[in-house]
C-alpha cells in the first residue's frame, strides 16, 4: 500500500500541494459525511461532481474544485435543503433503495445509471435517467428496468465504460448472493445512445470463490490500462458489525482480454483492503466501490470506507469518501497516499 509512483504523486501536486507528499494516517476522507457507493466525474471546467447512494433523498450530489473540498449541492427553490439529482422515480421503481449511481455524458446529455428497487419483484434492478446538466434533475419514464436479471437475484452496480472505438458497454452484478446463489459480474453492450443494451449479456468468468470475498464479488470498474482492458471490483461484506474488528470489505482487480472478457481474476489477495494502526499509518475500514476518473493530467481513485475513531473502532454508521492517486506499475493497479484537507492529517 505504501508504494507511491512518481507520476500519481505529480499529479496530486497539480490538484493539491499541501498534500503532494502524504503525511500519516496512510488514508484520510476528503468528505466526512455519509457518502456510500461514490462516483466522481470530471467536468469541463475544471470542477468535479460526485453522487451516491441515497441518504434521505434518492440522489446526493456533492461538488469540488480541488478533489479536498466539498460541498452539497443544495436546492435552488429551498437553499437549506440538499438538491435530489432524482427528485420523481421512474414507474417500476420503489422508492428508498436507489444505490450505486454512476453518469456518463453521452452527446449533449448526462446519464444516470443506477440501481433501484423493483415494485413488484422486490429485487433489485438497473435503470438509466436522462438530464441536460449534471445536477439534473435526472429523469426515468422507463415502465421497466434496463437490466434486471430476475432468476439471479437481481441485478446491481451499473458501470458504464466507452472504449477506445467509440462503442459503449454497462457492466453490473448479478446479485445470487442474495438467494443464495454465487454472485458473478456481467457486460453487454449498450446503443450508441446510451439507453438501452443490444446483444446477449455475458459473464465475465469472475467469480465469487476466493477466501476473502465471502461468496460476494461486485461494483465493477472497468478501466483502460497502458496494455489493454482491466476491471476493478470489490468483494466481502460491505458492512461493518459490532463483533467485527474490522470490516471484510476490500478491493480486487482482473485483466481482461476484450470489452466483454474473458476476464482473468488476478486478485488471491486485493489490493486494497482494511488495516488498524491507530496514531501511525491509521485506519481504514471497508474501502472499496470504487470510480476511477481523470483530473488535471492525473487519474485518480475515488472509494469510500466507514467512519471510525481514534482507536480504529466502529464510529457512526456513515461510509465516508476518500479520493487518492492511482497509477499503474509493473503489470498491475498502485493506490498512493489518499489526498487530504490541511489539518486533517491527524484523523484515521
């Protein structure tokens, strides 16, 4: 984890000097506030968006101009009140379940893949919203999903991905784990418009097996290497029990030899994952869901892991945002020291 390459670290001076060279705790959150499941885009601005699960409203929203420093996005017509990127939910959507929200500018438009809950079915499901800006408002007149795998539990994650020729594909899991069934990970290719999916969808031949994912593998990231396609995943328990020290939840990666696979697992391990040394190198528990995003000649990595204290204990029940430098060295995926607030060093 503490392996830094020297092009992650140039670009984090480029968005943050007072944190180029990192300080302990390893990792720090940029957002300490509830924020599961991020995803963060870039604009043409030179300013940065990000959304989450829902927490109260079906979509927040939150805002930077420097990767340290956010900021709710609040509602115009009442400025005490966060903005809900979602306000109406589309007709097969059951309110209070709209999870994992990922957006792709396609054309002029934004669009807003996530997962909600099915009305009828009570499994949870894919959609796609439209909106002209990306604060929305994000809108769904869909009477149905745009992928649901009903006899595999359900189908979660939405990751959108435009490969290099222009085409686009969404990549998901399929939630077995849910029914007791393995869980897998999924792409199929989508219309030039972003709006629905054409073809047959495929696995990617990444199971659920190993050790440290506890039979669940999920959030698929699909990423462009200086050799070809890889994916980045998380596995294990998202959550983080009262009995546990720690929470299981962690990162791993595949290589992949095409845009619908197959894809080779790489992870007997992951690569980044829980860890206690409080007052030295931190805490940090349950990274993982990640986004990986370009900013100011840098990419970078953004996941989110849950509140703890000083003692690398279990806090509030929030999953807060964390953003560091992400490269690639030697082969595979390198996670440098995450970014941080001035005077927020201290914190783990």
């Amino acid at each position: 984890m503490k392996r830094v390459l020297s092009l992650v670290l140039a670009a984090t001076a480029l968005i943050a000097p007072a944190a180029a060279v990192a300080k302990e705790p390893v990792f720090v959150p940029v957002y300490e506030k509830n924020f599961p499941d991020p995803f963060v885009l870039s604009l043409k601005d030179g300013s940065f968006i990000a959304y989450a699960t829902n927490d109260g409203i079906n979509l927040p929203i939150i805002t930077s101009r420097d990767l340290v420093n956010w900021s709710p996005v609040m509602d115009p017509a009442a400025p005490t009140k966060r903005l809900d990127g979602m306000p109406t939910l589309a007709p097969w959507v059951k309110e209070g379940f709209t999870w994992a929200p990922e957006v792709m500018q396609v054309g002029g438009k934004y669009i807003l893949y996530y997962t909600a809950n099915h009305r009828q079915q009570d499994k949870q499901c894919l959609g796609a919203a439209v909106a002209d800006k990306p604060t929305g408002p994000f809108v769904d007149t869909s009477a149905q999903p745009l992928v649901c795998q009903f006899e595999l539990g359900g189908s979660i994650d939405a990751n959108p991905f435009r490969d290099k020729d222009g085409k686009l594909y969404l990549y998901w899991k399929a939630d077995g784990n849910r029914i007791g069934k393995p869980s897998s990970l999924w792409g199929q290719e989508m219309r030039a418009d972003g709006l629905a999916v054409v073809g047959q969808p495929v696995d990617l031949g990444l199971g659920d097996k190993e050790e440290w994912k506890q039979r669940v593998i999920e959030a698929p990231t699909m990423i462009r290497t200086p050799d070809g396609l890889a994916m980045l995943y998380s596995g294990g328990y998202f959550g983080w029990n009262p009995d546990q020290r720690l929470s299981p939840y962690a990162m791993g990666w595949a290589l992949c030899s095409g845009p619908l696979g197959p894809c080779t697992d790489k992870s007997a391990k992951p690569i980044l994952y829980s860890y206690s040394a409080p007052g030295k190198e931190g805490c940090l528990s349950g990274p993982g869901h990640q986004s990986i995003f370009r900013a100011k000649g840098g990419t970078f990595i953004s996941f989110h892991g849950w509140e703890s204290t000083r003692g690398c204990r279990k806090a509030k029940e929030e999953r807060e945002l964390y953003i560091a430098p992400f490269g690639w060295e030697n082969g595979g995926p390198v996670i440098a020291p995450s970014l941080r607030r001035n005077g927020s060093g201290e914190r783990g």
